[in-house]
C-alpha cells in the first residue's frame, strides 16, 4: 500500500507542477506543503525499511538474500530524494523554478520505481518465507514508533486514501493507538462493508 501511494503521488505531484504557472498563492503553499509532507514520508519509509525491515528479515533469511544490490540502489535513491528536497526548499524561497523541481520529482520517481519494484520481487518472497508474522508486526510497530510526529500525522489518512478494497481492515489492524486515532478522525475508519470484502 505504500509503495503505491508513493508512487502515485509522486507521478501526481509531477504533473500538478507541470499545471496552469499562474496558480494562486493559497493553491503553491497548499501543493508545497503537500510536497513536504510527502518527500518526508518517502525518507520516513525508505529509512524504516533499512534501518529495521531488512536487518531482520536478513538475520531471518540468513544466507538466502543478499540485501546489497538493495542497499546500492538505495544510496541513489537517498541522493535524489535530497536533490528533490532542496529544489522544493529552493522554489519554495523563491529561488528555484517548479520545472526543477518537477524534474528532480521524476527522477526520484524512476528511482524509487526501479528500487521498488526489486525490493518486491527480492524482499517480498523471502520476508513471507523467513520472516515469522509476529516478527514482521514487531518491524511494523517499531518503523511506526521511529517516525516523528508530523510524518504520523500524514501517514494514516495518506495510506486510506491510496487503500483498496480489504486494505483498508489490515491498515487499522496494523497501525498503533495513536495513528488509528488520526485514522478515525480522518473518516477513513473501516466500515463493515469494508470489513467484509
């Protein structure tokens, strides 16, 4: 669920920026603040994974999986995520242009693309092969506690927002006490009908 909102909101945020050039002010500072809160969650994520996910679905796996092409590919992905952050920070001070920082959003999308797409075919197989359930919660409640505050706050309505149908069930159970209240107040709570598909 949240490699596709990144994914779709990255692809979503780039054409927004590619949008009418005569925005209004209200409408930069909505779509900046959005840009912010998003390129963290990205960092929030990418960091949560390595720091946490994979050591122990690692130390699970043993000589299974070799997490180091990963790692290769995340050092680019880190370094366009910093070039994205500082073109937002540049064209919201005013000294950048949004065709840079749309450009450096692409690139940071076909990287994490890429690095999305090997960690699915590499990682997924062997955390449902090696990684027992309750070890894998433990690695979900601890990115969830890793991350500040703001990044929290954005996260559960972020991730309802991109669920699909049954998605929505596994984000509440998963989620810690504090996060299933932004859940709730977000109206994005699991209904029964939710529930049932």
């Amino acid at each position: 669920m949240t490699h596709r909102a990144i994914r779709q909101d990255l692809r979503r945020l780039a054409s927004c920026l590619g949008e009418d050039g005569g925005r209004s002010p209200r409408r930069a500072a909505a779509l900046w603040r959005y840009a912010t809160a998003l390129l963290a969650q990205v960092r929030v994520h990418d960091e949560g994974e390595v720091d946490i996910l994979w050591p122990v679905a690692a130390a699970a796996a043993g000589q299974a999986v070799d997490i180091a092409p990963l790692t290769d590919l995340r050092l680019a992905v880190t370094a366009a995520l910093a070039q994205a952050g500082q073109a937002l920070g540049a064209v919201r001070a005013g000294n950048g242009a949004p065709a840079g920082l749309q450009a450096a959003l692409r690139l940071l999308y076909d990287l994490l693309d890429e690095h999305i797409a090997d960690e699915e075919q590499q990682m997924f197989p062997v955390i449902r092969r090696y990684l027992r359930a309750d070890a894998y919660r433990w690695c979900e409640k601890q990115m969830q506690r890793h991350a500040p505050l703001p990044d929290r706050r954005f996260a559960p309505p972020w991730l309802a927002r991109h669920a699909q149908p049954g998605e929505l069930t596994r984000l509440w159970d998963t989620c810690i006490w504090p996060d299933r209240i932004l859940l709730a107040c977000s109206g994005r709570r699991p209904t029964r009908k939710e529930e049932k598909k």
